[in-house]
C-alpha cells in the first residue's frame, strides 16, 4: 500500500491548538513562559505578537507596534470578528478600500467586523500596545487570515485629515 500523500498547508502547527487540541480544552492558567511568540507583516516592517490563546472558537494575541511603525499589509479575518483593546498609545486605524480613519487613545476599543480591511499606523513617538480578540476563528483548514487579496480601488491615508 502507498504512503498517502501529506497536504501541504500554510497554516502554522500552533493555530487552534494552542494550548489544547479542540478536543482536549479545559480551563487553564496561561503563563508567560507559554506564549508564543510570531511576527506578522514584510520583511524589515514586522511586528511582534505573544500569542495567548488559538482554539478552534478564540484566539487572544498581544501585540506592541513601535513608534513610526505600522501594520502591513492590511489585516484581513474572513472567519471572525477581531476586537483591539489599546492598553497604550494613540494608534490611528485605517481601512484602505473605504478610507476610514479612526483615531483612537489608550484604553479605547476597535471592533473589525468579519472581513473588514484594518491596518494601525503609530504617528507617535511611543510605542503602542494592545490586545487583540479574533472569534469565532482566524483560521480555516486550508487558508489562513494573513493571505491578502489585493484591494479594488484601494484608498491611501494621507494624515489626519481622512484618506484620498
């Protein structure tokens, strides 16, 4: 009998299961020493994110973005929902296909509902820190939120008065 053949994914091993497999949840106190630790975004612009909790219903991930920095390419979950609570910072959030710009302080909330474009500039010269919720999943067996399609008609954030 011939070894099947192993499907190629692009969705890293820890996705939906971290801490737990699906079937095996209980609750849990999760400790600093299991984060996980990824970069998200290009080569030379990537941001750090300690990743919590990733079960097939919730993922809950902190991140920190530097001064100057900003997250790219645009943030896209067609499986959930994502919230950003902002613990420090003044980020401005963007949407590049409608030109939405959202200006936003520490200790305010962001809800992205299920495909909706976002990407978080830092203007400042402090660093920004937030939490983030994505649910009910960030993932899907085959695909994974960060491959991108190309926005339509994209808009370009221009400063704080608005997008062109």
């Amino acid at each position: 009998m011939a070894e099947k053949e192993k499907k190629v994914t692009s969705i890293p091993k820890w996705i939906g299961k971290h801490p737990f497999l699906p079937g095996e949840k209980k609750a849990a106190v999760i400790t600093k020493e299991m984060e996980l630790s990824t970069l998200y975004g290009f080569l030379g612009t990537q941001v750090e994110s300690q990743i919590f909790i990733s079960t097939d219903k919730v993922t809950l991930s902190d991140w920190t973005l530097p001064p100057g920095a900003q997250i790219d390419p645009p943030g896209l979950h067609n499986y959930g929902d994502e919230v950003y609570y902002f613990i420090e910072g003044d980020p401005v959030a963007f949407n590049p296909e409608k030109g939405e710009v959202y200006q936003l302080h520490a200790g305010d909330s962001l809800l992205i509902p299920q495909g909706t474009r976002h990407q978080i500039f830092n203007f400042t010269d402090k660093k920004i820190h937030a939490i983030s919720v994505v649910a009910p999943r960030i993932w899907v067996e085959d695909a994974v939120g960060t491959r991108i399609p190309p926005v339509r008609n994209p808009k370009f954030y221009t400063g704080t008065q608005g997008a062109q």
